[in-house]
C-alpha cells in the first residue's frame, strides 16, 4: 500500500507572523465603506421622507 502520510513542514524563521485582523481592518476597506455610505444614505433619505414629506 502506497504510503500517503507526511510530516508537519515547520514555518520558517524569518517570516514575521502575522497579525489576526479584525473587524477595525475590514472597516478601513473602501469598497465596503462605499457600500455601507450608500445603504446609510438610503435610509436617511428614507426617514427624512417619512418625517417630513408625509
């Protein structure tokens, strides 16, 4: 039978690890500001809408 294990590769040394990014970094992308700035202002202009228009 073909012997298909293999052994754990060690990362190397002198590759700075990474940082776990969070939240803050996903909010600093600009597609997803422009995404969130558009639905926000949607829903001001809706609210605006309803309290002054109707």
């Amino acid at each position: 039978m073909l012997d298909t294990s293999r052994e754990p590769v060690p990362a190397p040394t002198d590759a700075p690890a990474e940082e776990p990014r969070g939240c803050l970094f996903a909010l600093s992308q600009p597609p997803l500001m422009i995404f969130l700035g558009v639905i926000g202002c949607l829903l001001l202009m809706a609210a605006v809408h309803d309290l002054f228009v109707l």
